[in-house]
C-alpha cells in the first residue's frame, strides 16, 4: 500500500497535467475520469473489415457504483446510467446498445477481487494499481477466445489511462489477426490516447483508430451516438 502522502502528489501531479494539457480547471472534476475531451484518436485510419456477428464480441470493463436507483450520491449518478429502473454501469450501458445494434456477444471483464463501490476507495484503488503497474487478476478469461474475428473493448478512463484490468485482458488473450474497435466513457478524457497504447500494445492486431467516447453527461444520447459511429466502423 502506497502512503498518503505519495498518492495526494501523485493525484497533484496528473490533474495539474491534465489542466495544462485541457486548458481548463479541474476543481469538482474526478480523477476517474478528467482532462482532454478529444473524440477521436489521431494517427492513420485502419479500415475495419466487414462485421460477421457471428464472429464479433463486445467485452467491456465496468464499474457502477451502486445498483440502487433511489437517492444517488453524485458520484454514484456519474458512474451509471439508469434503464427501466435498473442501474447500469456508463460503459456496460454502452456495450448493450453496441451488441443490440450488431448482433454480438457480450462478456463483462471482472476482477477475481470484489472491488470498492466507496468512489474515493476505487479511485484510491485504481491509482495504486496504475503505480505499480498492477495487472488484476480475472474472475475468468474466453475459452474460445480464436473464433472471434473482430472485438470492441470497452472501459472508462481512470487516471487519463485505461483501468488495469484491461491490460490483463489484453495480454491474456491472443489478437493476433483480430479487428480491435475500442469505446470510453469518460468524465472529460475522452479516448485519453489509449486507441495509440492498444494499437503498440497489440502489434498483431488491427487496431481501428476512430473509437467511440462518450461523456457521462451525455448518456441520454448513447444510442444516436453509437449509431452513427457504427456506420463508419461497419460496413
């Protein structure tokens, strides 16, 4: 466990950064997810190949944190989105709308470790992780991981960076030959440079540059935006 006094430096230090880099204040923004509200990655656009639902998953990393839709704290409202009555995580509420519009498979990406829903233990949690370059142990991994040809991944931005256990899930499956589609949800990070990471991370992959972001304040409008996203990542 990192102390006090490392963590607070380590949080002065990336929001300081991330309001030189956003030119903006950070004062009542949270650090799972703050800073440059870009749309798109930059860098050459690789061109997906048809989508085959039968061959396409959304696996996507989510973290509400509550499941009462009664008398939300406002951190608890950032981090979800509710749909009849039931409360889903931003980026689980994302993957649904991906997966209806294309056919797909859904597998949610969850820690062996039953995570905080306190958002400053989480938030704490995910700094420290990112510190040590902690890779999350899984609740489990995709048996059948090689009949899938294309997989958008999903996750919010934590600390400008995408949370560790998407990094265990990378490195635990082979992408060799896959089309790789990613989406955030964010807090004002939009993509937060994480479509360049993968696209090293994963150098037998195609990595599509144009992923999808959302900002939590803009979730009543998901599924327009997915919509027309998709039409330029399908064909």
């Amino acid at each position: 466990m990192r102390n006090n006094t490392t963590s607070r430096s380590r949080r002065s230090f990336l929001a300081l950064s991330a309001a030189a880099l956003a030119g903006v204040g950070v004062a009542g923004c949270s650090t799972l997810g703050i800073g440059d509200d870009s749309s798109t990655a930059s860098g050459p656009a690789k061109a997906p190949k048809p989508i085959n639902k039968a061959r396409t998953l959304v696996a996507y990393f989510s973290m509400p944190e509550t499941d009462d839709p009664d008398n939300m704290t406002e951190d608890e409202a950032n981090s979800t989105h509710v749909v009849d009555g039931k409360v889903l995580g931003n980026t689980q509420y994302v993957a649904q709308i991906i997966g209806q519009r294309t056919g797909s498979e859904l597998f949610r990406i969850e820690t062996a470790q039953n995570l905080p829903r306190d958002h400053g233990a989480l938030e704490d949690l995910a700094l420290e992780w990112q510190e040590a370059g902690e890779r999350p142990e899984l609740k489990s991994k995709i048996q059948d991981f090689e009949e899938y040809d294309t997989v958008f991944i999903g996750y919010p931005i934590w600390w400008y960076e995408m949370p560790m256990p998407i990094h265990t899930f990378l490195e635990e499956h082979d992408f060799k030959g896959k089309t790789v589609i990613l989406f955030t949800t964010h807090g004002g990070n939009g993509l937060s440079g994480t479509v360049e990471r993968v696209t090293e991370k994963l150098p037998d992959a195609t990595v599509v540059s144009n992923g999808f972001t959302i900002s939590r304040d803009d979730m009543d409008n998901a599924k327009g935006q997915v919509r027309e996203w998709l039409s330029s990542v399908s064909r």
